[in-house]
C-alpha cells in the first residue's frame, strides 16, 4: 500500500483534482499547523477541504478544525467539503463514504 505519489494521496490527481504548488505545501502531512495569506479565488476553500477529507480517509483519528471570521465563510467550507462527497465525487467512487 503506497498512500503517497509526489508527496499527495495517490486518489487525488487521477480523479481530476490538482493542487495549485504553493496549496502542495501548505497541506503536506509532515506539517501540522500551517497559515496562507492569499487573494480570492486562489483555492483555499477546495484545497483544504480536499486535504482534511483525504487525512480524514488516510490517517485514522484525524481531526480537523475548521474556523473563520463569519459564519459565512465557514459555511463556505462545508460546502465544499458536501460537493466532494455528493454521489458520484471522487471520495464516493473511492468507497470512503
């Protein structure tokens, strides 16, 4: 069992997700507390979802904490995470929900 190619779970580039370089960083397991200060739309909100539902898949027990200024904003996260795990996602196809 290989859970890593190029340092990202191997179920994530083959079912179309690609990080942008500077999100490969910033979600690595081998960092557990990381901070981005980035413009809109740079994939933030998609890419830690992807993150946290793929430790969440790979890595039993983890937990992760998710925080924002409003609640609108931390919706904003919840729902990205509900899009990838919707019927026919990516992390359905894989059987971990």
């Amino acid at each position: 069992y290989e859970p890593y190619y190029g340092g990202e779970p191997m179920f994530l580039l083959p079912h179309g997700f690609l990080p942008l370089p500077w999100l490969e960083e910033f979600c690595s397991p081998s960092i557990n507390l990381s901070l981005a200060i980035t413009g809109a739309g740079t994939g933030k909100t998609c890419g830690i979802a992807i993150a946290m539902l793929a430790y969440c898949a790979l890595y039993p027990g983890f937990s992760a904490l998710n925080v924002a200024p409003t609640g609108y904003q931390a919706a904003l996260m919840l729902s990205e995470i509900s899009k990838w795990c919707s019927p026919g996602s990516p992390f359905r196809e894989m059987g971990f929900i």
